[in-house]
C-alpha cells in the first residue's frame, strides 16, 4: 500500500465517520449528567485575584487554585467561591456551570473526543534540532490535518556562514504523487502565506512542502509522515459547525480562542491548533496553554520548540499549587530533552515527576518513569 503523507491521522474515511458522529451533538450547556469524566476549566470569573475556583486533585492534598484550561477528573473536588461563576468543558463538548460550593466533576461517563489528551508521541534521537540551522524544518504545517486551503507555511532558519549573502529560500509544494503545486523562489524570512492569487489547495488530497537554501534542504529530515491533508468539504463543515457552536456559549473572547484551539487540537488540526495558541499565549498566561502548545509540537517532533513552551509553563506562579499539571509538565519536558540526546537535563525533570505523580497516588506512572521515561 503506498504510503501517506503525514502521521496516522491521514485516515479520511474513519476521520469523516468520526467528525459526523461528533458534529452530531453540538456545543450546549446542560444540567444532567451524562458524558464524560474527563474536563477542562473553560471559564472562571473573575479570573483573578486566584482562589476563587479550587481544585482538590487528591484526597488530603492541598487544593490547587484552577486556571483556564486546567484538566479536571471524576474524583476531583471543585469548590468555587459564592461570589464567582465557572463552567467546565467536557470531553463531548458540553459546556457545564458549576453551582457554589464544593461538588465533583461534572462530567461523568467514560468516553469523549472533543478533549486534546496531550502529547502521546515518546521522542526519538530522529527528531530534529532546529536550534542546530543546519537545514531549514518544517515547522507548519507539518505532521497535520488542515482545515484552510491556503496555508501560512513556516520553517526554522538555517545558519547563514559568516561574510555571506543573506540567505533565501525556495519554497514549494507538492502531490502526494510528487507533482509540483506551487513554488516561490528567493523568500526572505521564515514564513510566508500561500498566496491569494495562486489555485488554493484541493480538499481531501494530501501535500508535502519542501523549503530549499542552497544546497541544504528540509528533505535532510528523514522522518516519513512529515506532509499534511486538508480537510474534505464535509469535514471542514463539520469543524466550522462545532467553532460556531463554540462562539455562541457566550464566554470572553480568550476563553473562546482557547476552547477553539483545544478543539482543532483534538480534531488533529494540530498545526493551526499551535497558530491559535501561539497568538492566544501573548494575551492570557496560563500553564495548561503553554502545556497544550509544547504537547502539539512534541507530537509533531519539534522538540525545541516543546520544550520552551513546557519551561515557560513551570516558570508560571499558577502552577505551583497544580501538582497535576506539574508532573504532566515535567514528564513531557523530559522526554523531549531525552529526544534531543540531553538525558543530564533530562533525569531531574524525571525525578520531580516522579515525586509529583507520588503525591498524586499515581503508582503506575511512578513506576514507568523510574527508568526515566514514561512509557
């Protein structure tokens, strides 16, 4: 069978079976329980000063102040302040209130994909350095569904040699079969959009980009699946179906580009789930955002871009009451320095979570990650 391009989510009839399945229950907030036990914190007011909604991840634990995007389970005790308002996102895309007081989860079934799980990709010494500049990387899109038909191409530079001219690049694009799209010669800079006045690109089909400088080449990446597919028209209305639904529950705008971008997420759009974030992470700092941006490029095997976004999230007050959300952190901050060839910084971010994942009674990933890497 000839071989796709991109990774496992280029499966265009279980993706359309899915997104029909999923666009069949819209967006609403409901007051009955049923669905599932898995939720993200979509909304808090006011959202600061911190304190308002708090989340006690484990029975004796101290709770954790909640934060936009935070992960909320069955077993979790929320308790919000009298004077606040909260909702949570559930994994099949009901927006849930929160009443005053303490109470579980509210969502309370099993199943759900309408929640971005994470990253579930363990790095490889394969993955590419693009701190390196030895040959320019995709960066987007990149390993991906993608729901526009012209898309923003982006890359990492490579390293000019010292005394020479500035370097350009010559980026184009591709069939699956390899039949040249589109290409434009002589780019400066390290992105570009696919231009209005060329053929925008056809639904269902799948592509591979390729950027040139000189003699070095993003195809010195030899990792297969690296191309994208853009969504089928009835996939794309499934999306834009579920984005309405998402615009019309009424919360601030940030918490709707959040919600949006979690969305994409889960749905494999992950390159333009990472272009939302990279926006949306300039006006509203919280950890679960950073984590969620460092997961997508981790998945995409863009390790030093991951870890910067998983460093910047621990380095935020918020998570310091999240043990949670710091042994989630700490793990993927391993593995993607172990990616990088960097296990000396990568065995203390093992250790802390260790310690973290203890303080939760989560025996099982305590044991995986006493060798160093969670399996």
């Amino acid at each position: 069978m000839k071989e796709r391009l991109g990774a496992q989510a280029f499966r265009p009839v279980l993706c359309v079976v899915a997104l029909m399945l999923w666009a069949s229950a819209p967006l609403a907030r409901q007051s009955q329980e049923s669905d599932p036990t898995t939720g993200r914190i979509a909304f808090i007011e006011p959202a600061k000063p911190p304190g308002k909604l708090k989340v006690q991840q484990k029975k004796g634990e101290k709770p954790a102040d909640a934060t936009i995007g935070m992960i909320v389970r069955r077993g979790y005790q929320l308790t919000l302040d009298p004077t606040a308002k909260a909702s949570v996102l559930c994994a099949n895309g009901q927006v849930r209130d929160l009443t005053p007081g303490p109470q579980g989860c509210p969502c309370v079934a099993a199943e759900g994909s309408f929640i971005y799980k994470g990253s579930t990709i363990p790095g490889t010494r394969r993955d590419p350095d693009t701190a390196l500049g030895s040959f320019p990387v995709i960066i987007s899109p990149r390993k991906t569904l993608l729901l526009s038909t012209r898309p923003t191409i982006r890359w990492s530079p490579v390293t000019a040699v010292a005394g020479s001219p500035p370097l350009t690049y010559s980026v184009s694009i591709f069939t699956e079969g390899m039949t040249l799209v589109w290409r434009r010669e002589r780019v400066s800079g390290k992105q570009l959009e696919y231009p209005a006045d060329a053929e925008e690109l056809k639904r269902g089909e799948v592509y591979k980009i390729i950027i040139q400088a000189g003699r070095a080449s993003s195809e010195q990446e030899r990792n297969a699946g690296l191309g994208f597919t853009v969504l089928t028209a009835a996939e794309a209305k499934s999306i834009d179906t579920a984005d309405t639904s998402i615009r019309e529950l009424g919360l601030p705008e940030s918490e709707k580009q959040f919600l949006i971008a979690n969305l994409y997420a889960a749905r494999e759009l992950s390159s333009e789930a990472i272009e939302k974030l990279e926006k949306l992470s300039n006006i509203m700092k919280a950890p679960t955002l950073l984590r969620m941006l460092g997961d997508l490029y981790a998945d995409a095997g863009l390790h030093r871009e991951a870890i910067g976004q998983y460093k910047a999230a621990l380095a935020l007050p918020e998570i310091e009451s999240d043990v949670e959300g710091q042994a989630l952190t700490l793990t993927a901050l391993g593995q993607s320095l172990q990616a990088l060839g960097d296990s000396t910084a990568a065995a203390p971010r093992f250790s802390q979570a260790v310690e973290a994942f203890r303080k939760l009674g989560d025996s099982v990933t305590v044991e995986q990650l006493r060798d160093g890497r969670k399996q």
